[in-house]
C-alpha cells in the first residue's frame, strides 16, 4: 500500500469524480480498471495494473493533478505470463 500526503482536506464527491475521469479519459494512462474511493481525508485507489511503472504513471498523474489530495493506492501487478504456444484460430 502507497501512500501520498496532500493537504488532508476533507474530500467530496466531485474529487472522487475528477480523480476517476482523469484516469480514465488521460491518454497516457486510460485506466478504466481502478476504483476511487473516498474516506474523509484520503483517496483510496484499488485494483490491477499491468507493472510497477504503470501503478508509479498513476499515483503521479493523480498527484500532479490533484497536489492538495492525501492519496492512499492498494495498486497490485498483475502477473500474467506469456503464453507458451501458439493459439490456433479456426
């Protein structure tokens, strides 16, 4: 779990919104797979990300959007290996 520390301002619906559309209409990260909640002081971001570089490529943008936020991130990798032969498509 990451956390950011912002202003620690209470935090209404519409940060919660903001936060959510950035992620998801942001062309470099277009994340429609993470959660936004909000509890009172802190934004929580839950889910899956593809790579630590990518889970880093969020908690920056939101950070750089929204510097005054108190941020906390419960972002996993998700493991997915390779495939190991070839898919036949009939």
């Amino acid at each position: 779990m990451t956390e950011r520390t912002g202003a620690g301002k209470p935090l209404d619906e519409y940060v919660e919104a903001a936060v959510q559309r950035l992620l998801t209409e942001n062309a470099d990260v277009a994340e429609q797979g993470i959660t936004v909640v909000r509890r009172e002081h802190t934004l929580l971001l839950c889910g899956e990300v593809a790579s630590p570089q990518r889970r880093d490529e969020i908690l920056r943008l939101v950070t750089e959007h929204f510097p005054d936020v108190t941020l906390s991130a419960d972002l996993g990798v998700t493991r997915a290996p390779e495939p190991s032969e070839v898919e036949e498509l009939p």
